[in-house]
C-alpha cells in the first residue's frame, strides 16, 4: 500500500482578514470580531490582539480588559459566506478531492500526485493562487494524515506553510503540547494535565487500555493521534443541502409578540433566497424559458417586498 498525501488549508484569522480586505485602515490594528453585550464572545481576533493574550471564544468582556485599545466589529456573515465561496471556487477548480471542514478550512487528497508534480509544488502554487485571487492569507500542512497536516498548519501560521515528511510525523509531533491535537478540548486537556500529561511524546507512550479507562472509546483515537495514526478519509463537499437564519438576543426574553413579528421576518428572508436559489437551478436546467420566469418571479416578489 502506497502513502497518503493530505494537505489541510486554513485561512489565517479568516474574518479579521475580509474585514481588513474591506477596509486597508484596520491592518495592523488589533480587531476583536465579536457581539459586545453581556454574553459576546470573541469570534475572531486579528494577531496584534492575540499579542495580550486574547483568543476566540473568550467572553468580549475578558478580552477587553486585555486589550482596551482593541476596535471591536460586529461581523457580517454574508461576505464572510461569500469570500468562502470564492476560496472554495479557487481550490474546486484545481483539487482532485476536497473537502470542506468549516467556513475557512479544507483537506485535499493528493495521493497519487507526488509522481507528476511533487505535491508539495503543487500545494504551494495552489496557496499562491488563493492569495492572489482572493486577497486572503492562508496557511497550510501537509503530511500523510488528517490530524498530522492540521497540527502542521497551526505550526505554519500566520501565513506559512509546513511540510512533514513520511515517516517523520512523530518526531514533528512529540515536543508539542497536548492541546494541540485536534478534538482536544478543555476537559480532555484539564485531565491530561491532571494526569502530568504535557507533551504530545508522553501521550503517545501512555499504554492505550488506561487511556480508554479514563476517557472511554475517545481515548483509542487520542492515542492513535498522539502516534500520527489517522486513517479518516477525504470526505467530498457537496453543494450545500440546507439553508438557515439565526439570531441570538441580547438578554433572555418573553415578549412573544416581538419573537414571532422576528420569525416571520426571518422566514420571510429564508425563503426569498431559497426561491431565489431554486429557480436558479431551474434556470440551469431549462435554459432561456425557466429564465425568464425567474427574471419575473424576482422582479415580482422584489416589487411585493417593498
Ligand atoms: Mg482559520
């Protein structure tokens, strides 16, 4: 059986990014994207605001008392949707076999390449091309792995990129911190704390059966990432298949007059785009007639909407 080759891409600080695309002034600055009332977190933070200890998922309040001098952004979903879009169209274009982990995250399948044309080569024009054409930093690992390629692009950023060769995954792995590993999350950590379980390395020694003993099933896979062991395919994207509106409060509320005149809105918004979307697909299909209709099923609903 040949080796893999599986290369993980992530935007760096992916909606500090758009908003500095959008607007130069705010580049070098430190940005907290976040909601800024009681229950805000950070949802993302440029480098300069890391710089005092600040990270995603911290209460805005935390990290406003770490940061006073940050500018802080509300965000906006829609163009951080649509730059995705762009990314995704940039790497579909190219990649054999991707898929797409989150809104700013990506595995290729490049097994079978390195003959032709050297994958990592291959990786960083692709890298390069994304730059270029979308105006976004990105990072990127590649090793023969999932977990390893990811821990790698961590490693890689801010705008970088890590290449682990075969066979060198758990000498790449073993000084690192736990935490590291993908799925790691506070508990797990706490505990492996607990348990004097600092490295990557002595994780990776601990016998598996008292792993499972104190994690359960989860403790297998713990051990097999600590020893660069991931067999998880590549799972293709698929145009997606659902579409959904949400809106957080400020404060709790029992004002039902208010929260239905809001879901009706927001229902309202759904299904303008999933009409929007459906009849696009029509169009697709059935050429200039469908076309036409859709033009008029717009201009109908747009002119009903005002
Ligand atoms: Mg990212």
């Amino acid at each position: 059986m040949y080796d893999r080759a599986i290369l993980h891409l992530d935007l760096d600080s992916f909606f500090v990014s758009v908003e500095c695309l959008k607007n130069s002034s705010l580049l070098g600055k430190p940005l907290l994207i976040g909601g800024t009332s009681n229950r805000g977190v950070v949802a993302s933070c440029s480098y300069e605001a890391r710089r005092f200890g600040v990270h995603s998922a911290m209460p805005m309040k935390m990290a406003l008392r770490l940061c006073p001098q940050a500018i802080i952004l509300r965000g906006d979903m829609d163009s951080y949707s649509k730059y995705s879009g762009i990314v995704t169209d940039i790497i579909a274009e190219d990649a054999p076999v991707y898929e797409k982990a989150s809104i700013d995250e990506f595995y290729l399948d490049l097994t079978g390449m390195d003959r032709h044309f050297g994958c990592f080569k291959w990786s960083s024009e692709l890298r390069q091309k994304v730059i270029k054409d979308s105006g976004l930093p990105i990072s990127f690992g590649l090793s023969v792995n999932k977990t390893v390629s990811k821990i790698g692009t961590s490693e890689a950023k801010p705008n970088g990129t890590k290449y682990v060769p075969n066979g060198e995954e758990k000498g790449f792995l073993a000084p690192l911190p736990v935490g590291k590993i993908p799925g790691v999350g506070d508990q797990t950590h706490k505990k492996l704390n607990f348990m004097g379980v600092r490295t990557i390395d002595t994780l990776s020694q601990i016998p598996i059966r008292l792993l499972e003993r104190e994690f359960g099933k989860p403790g297998r896979t713990l051990w097999e990432k600590a020893n660069a062991i991931d067999p998880t395919p590549i799972v293709p994207y698929h145009e997606q298949k659902s579409m959904s509106k949400e809106r957080t409060f400020v404060e709790d509320t029992l004002d039902v007059m208010m929260m239905k005149h809001l879901l009706l809105d927001m229902a309202d918004k759904l299904s303008f785009e999933l009409r929007l979307r459906q009849t696009r697909i029509y169009h697709h299909r059935q050429g200039p007639l469908r076309r036409l209709q859709y033009l008029h099923q717009t201009k109908k609903y747009l002119l009903y909407r005002q």
